[in-house]
C-alpha cells in the first residue's frame, strides 16, 4: 500500500487520503465489502471518510487492499444531451478543435460517478482525458439552469437544480437527475457508468 494516509477525525472517524478519485471510489467499495462495521462510507476526489469506525482498526485492514484494483464497474446509464450550450465554442477554441468535434470527444467517453457532493444528486463525473482539461470560469454565473453538463479541470457534471456555477455548459439534458421518491434518489449515484448521447 502507497500514497495512503490516515488521519483521525476523533476517535470513532478518519480520512484516508489516497492518489485520486478512481483510489477513492476503488477503496470505499472494497470497505464496504469487507465487512468493517462503518456508519457510513464518503467518498470524495482524493480522500474516503470512514464514519462510526476505530480509526486503529482501519490501519490494520488497509494493507489488505491494493489501490491499483479498480472498483468493480457499476450500471450504465445513458443521458440525452442537447450540445448547445453557452460556453461550447470555448471548449473548442481551448481544444484547437471544431464544436462539432467537442461533441464527439464527450459522446466517444465513458464516465464513472466517484462521488456526489455540491448539490443534491450533483456527480463528479471522472473520465476526461488529463489533456482535455478546461479551467472554470473566471466569475461564476449567478444562475445555471438545471440540467445543465459542464466540464471543469477533468471532471464532468450535469446541475441537478438551478444554482451558481463556475463549469464551462456545454449541453442540457432532461434526465431526472434527484427523485427522492426512487429507490437509489441520485440517477448516477457513485459507480455509476455514463455515456453521453447527442440528442436533436
């Protein structure tokens, strides 16, 4: 076990630093299936907050487990986007590409939920090409509309609910992002697999 770090957060919860956001999901799936009795499992881009647990009994167990062992793949869903949004051609411009070929890059991609956070049913969508990475806006909007796909750095999100937002919108879609009244609320809960497809 490498670039593993444990810090206490009392004495009935840590964080357990790791690499990055494909560590952290691969390791809060492994925690949940193997048996430590935590209240609760978050996991975020680069770290795994362990709830209700001895923090001495977490450094006995994580030697057991190897980071390079991806989580196993969850369900795959698919999102209906409309690529229209206000700041497509930006993408374009920092890619050296057409729109049209920002459409098909994002559409050709495979993306894991690692985690939600920020709003109810928000996702951080790992899966963007490190050489792909766009900055945030300068000074975020007062208002994205839900439904709206943004990039930032490497991730991708879609706004679940209207909200201030710095991602650079390339899209809308429809899809139903929270529904509390659904048995998992969140539509791409973490491990979840996603696949953007171009809609008319």
């Amino acid at each position: 076990m490498t670039d593993v770090m444990v810090v206490d957060v009392g004495t009935r919860a840590c964080l357990v630093e790791v690499e990055d956001a494909v560590a952290a999901a691969s390791l809060a799936t492994w925690v949940r299936a193997a048996g430590l009795p935590a209240e609760d499992v978050v996991p975020g881009a680069r770290t795994v907050l362990l709830d209700g647990v001895d923090p001495a009994a977490v450094r006995e167990l994580l030697p057991r487990w190897a980071a390079r062992h991806a989580a196993p793949p969850g369900p795959l869903v698919r999102v209906a986007v409309r690529y229209s949004g206000p700041d497509l051609a930006r993408v374009a411009d920092h890619w050296g590409c057409t729109t049209e070929e920002v459409v098909d890059l994002h559409t050709s991609l495979e993306f894991t939920s690692t985690f939600c956070g920020f709003a109810p049913g928000f996702s951080y969508l790992a899966g963007l090409p490190a050489e792909r990475a766009v900055p945030r806006l300068e000074s975020p909007r007062a208002r994205v509309a839900p439904g709206s796909v943004g990039l930032a750095d490497t991730w991708c999100g879609v706004y679940p609910t209207a909200s201030p937002g710095g991602w650079l919108l390339i899209g809308t879609t429809d899809a139903d992002l929270w529904d509390v009244d659904r048995a998992e609320p969140a539509l791409l809960a973490p491990g979840t697999r996603v696949r953007f497809e171009a809609q008319q």
